[in-house]
C-alpha cells in the first residue's frame, strides 16, 4: 500500500482492492477469510490517467487461535473428558445414594420388626393381665360363694312361708 504523504491529496487518486473483495475507494477490510491474498492498488495521476498494472501485495491472513485444527482437537478431547468425568461422578453419587437408601432400609425394617415384636409382647402381657386378672376374680369369687353353698345355717334360714308366719 502507498504511504499517503507519497501522493498529494489534490495531485492524484487511488483505487485499492483486495482479490475477490469490493473495489471501494477505502482500504478497510475487516472480515478477510483465512489465507493469502492479493491486495492490489492503481493510482491515477493529475491528468486522471489511472495505471494498468498498479501495485500489488500478498496478504497473508492466519487463522485465530480457535480457527486451528489442532485447538477444535484439543477442545473436543477436553468436552469428552469433562462429560466422562461428569457421568462418573453421577454414578458415583447414584451408587452412594442407593448405599445410604439400602441402609435406611435396613435399618427401618429392623425398627420395624422390634416395634412388631415389642408390640407382641405388650399385647401378651396384656392378655396375660386381663385373663389373669379375670380368672382370679372368678376363683376369688367361686372360693367365696363354695363354702356358703355348703353354710348349714344358710340352710336353715329358709324365708318363712305365709302359714308359718300366723302361727
């Protein structure tokens, strides 16, 4: 490209253009593709005379670090291992997760057969009191009413009967 101060603004014009690209009268390129490229400029002189040839320059643009092969390499290989990393810390947390909940079986079902067994021996004590309680109420009584069965003056203490009452 031409140095400005080279050229007098008012003795002549130039017409830069990139091979491929737009032939403004600018020389700004913001979006240049990967590669190398020709990047031309023609000049006129005072008459508007405008040069054939013009100059020409190679333009060499490379790729930003995440346009290389090597970087989407490496970036895939680091998405893989970060997901396999990932799934085996979930499963790790599912297997910890299924331990602690076969525990908390384990340790429910043992409550629960000795609440089972502790309710069975409060229900047998409780049979044990009432049917004991009962029957030595009954043979308290049976013992009692026994010997006034067999009482001779409970015998004799017949209620009187109206005849023998007026007599």
């Amino acid at each position: 490209m031409a140095r400005k101060d080279s050229l007098p603004v008012s003795d002549g014009r130039c017409r830069p253009a990139l091979a491929g690209g737009d032939n403004s009268l600018t020389a700004v390129y913001t979006n240049i593709p990967v590669g190398t490229h020709a990047f031309r400029i023609r000049a006129s002189n005072r008459d508007g005379m405008w040069d054939r040839a013009g100059i020409s320059f190679q333009v060499s643009q490379k790729p930003y670090l995440y346009e290389t092969g090597w970087f989407r390499l490496v970036f895939a290989t680091v998405c893989i291992l970060a997901l396999t990393a990932a799934y085996r810390l979930r499963l790790r947390q599912m297997h910890a997760r299924q331990k602690l909940l076969e525990q908390h079986h384990n340790e429910i079902t043992a409550l629960n057969d000795c609440l089972m067994k502790a309710q069975e021996e409060e229900r047998a004590r409780i049979a044990g009191e009432l049917h004991d309680g009962v029957l030595q109420q009954i043979t308290s009584l049976s013992l009692m009413l026994a010997p006034s069965r067999d009482n001779p003056i409970r015998k004799r203490r017949r209620p009187r009967s109206a005849n023998s009452r007026k007599n």
